[in-house]
C-alpha cells in the first residue's frame, strides 16, 4: 500500500463549464483509522451530474465545499484495514471517500458489496444511487403501460438506460434520446429500444414526431431545456413527465 493519498480537491465554483482551474490536486499522508473506522482503497468513482450543482454550493445539497475540500463523490472501495467491529480487510464497500486514493470511514451510509452478485462497478450504476433513481422514476411516477410510448433522454447513462429498459419489461415502445450516433445504436442494439433519435442531428421536434408517430405518453427527462420543448411538442393527450434531471442547465 502507498505511503501517499493522491486527493482532487475542490478550489472554487465554475463560471460554465467546469476548467482545470476549478480543481486542485494534492498528496497527503494516507490516513490511519481510529476505533470504530476502517481505512479503503478507492477502485471506481462515481462522476454523477449533480455534482456540478454541489460546485455552486447549491442550498438543496447537504455537501458544502470550502477551498481546499476533496471533492464529494460515490466510490466503490476495498477496506486495506479496519479497527471497525463491522468490517473486515479485504471486503468491497460502496462509500463516500470522494475524489482521492484512500479514505477512512465510520461506516455510517456504507453498503457492503458482494463481487460474486455482480460486477462491483454496478454499485455506483445500475445497483446503485442511478439504477434506483431510474427504476423507482418509471415505477412510481412515469407508471408506463403496455403500449405507451416512452422516451428517455441520456437515454444510455445508467439513470436514462435503467428507466429505459424497466419501461421496456413493462410492454412500453421505449425511444431514445442521445447525443451521438454510437450511442443511439448501442440503445437500439444493446438495450431493446424501438428506436434513438440523436439531438445533434436535424430538428429534435421534428425526427421525435417521425420516431413516435402516435405521440409521447410517458417522458423521463435528465436534461431539461431544448429537449424537454421537444418533447412537449409532441406529448400525447394524458401523457406523464418524470422530472429527474436538468442537466442542459447546470453549467448555466
């Protein structure tokens, strides 16, 4: 095990897109853990939109950053030593060390993670925060039926393909909305839609209306803005909007 903790701090709020500017990198000591905590090594990290609103020091997130802070952020990690009665070295854990190597934890809001259920990666996506966001957006608020027409933008991300492809298991068409043809094929190749529309090609309104010629009934929105005034434009009569994200308006 390093010696050293490489961390990616947070230096201060973006005006737009995010630079290089706006991050700070450091080394540090690794920390040791005090009873009651475990030490983890980080493996994946998990880059979800929202954390550009926690840049801003936006009131609606819990996660306040100063100068100096490691940035916030879900990782998938490997506990290399623990003085945790809860915990064991060697175990997989999902839990917040943020953008840096290696983190200690008190255990509070850790899942364990079993490697023979599923890759550990699909803790930070399909099995975890995103995959529920999606599933639980179309189940409980979108209520697809069989029949309906139901379109997703960030139609391959794992919020947007979790959505997609639950409302597809409960008998919806399922259309696509993505940003670039690979990811439009990978929708309708990989994960059963009836089709994709790729935004950045032609009039969104108008290949949308070709795409679902008896109107949207079901809209699970992750972006917002030009996309959602799309979609609007060829609502069915009763259709249904899940409001998840607005991601077109966090660099604003």
């Amino acid at each position: 095990m390093s010696s050293k903790n490489q961390r990616i701090t947070f230096a201060r709020s973006p005006q737009g897109l995010p630079t290089l500017e706006d991050f700070g990198a450091d080394e540090v000591a690794v920390p040791k853990p005090a009873d009651g905590q475990f030490l983890s090594r980080s493996i994946y990290l998990s880059l979800d939109p929202y954390y550009r609103n926690v840049m801003k020091n936006s009131q609606i997130y819990q996660d306040r950053l100063a100068p100096g802070d490691v940035m916030v952020g879900e990782t998938v990690a490997q506990i290399v030593e623990s003085r945790h009665p809860e915990y064991q070295a060697g175990e997989y854990v999902a839990v917040r060390n943020g953008w840096q190597q290696y983190a200690v934890s008190k255990g509070d809001g850790v899942r364990r993670i079993d490697p023979a259920v599923a890759p550990i990666s699909t803790a930070l996506g399909v099995l975890g925060m995103p995959g529920l966001t999606g599933f639980a957006g179309t189940v409980s608020l979108g209520e697809p039926k069989p029949g309906d027409t139901f379109v997703v933008s960030a139609a391959t991300g794992p919020v947007g393909s979790t959505a997609g492809q639950t409302a597809r298991l409960m008998g919806a068409r399922v259309v696509g909305i993505a940003g670039s043809k690979e990811k439009c094929d990978y929708a309708v190749r990989e994960l059963g839609y009836a089709a994709c529309v790729n935004y950045k090609e032609g009039d969104l309104a108008t290949n949308l209306k070709a795409a679902c010629p008896s109107g949207i009934d079901v809209y699970f929105d992750n972006v917002g803005g030009d996309t959602l005034v799309a979609v609007i434009k060829n609502l069915a009569l009763g259709a249904r909007i899940v409001l998840c994200g607005m991601i077109e308006a966090y660099s604003m």
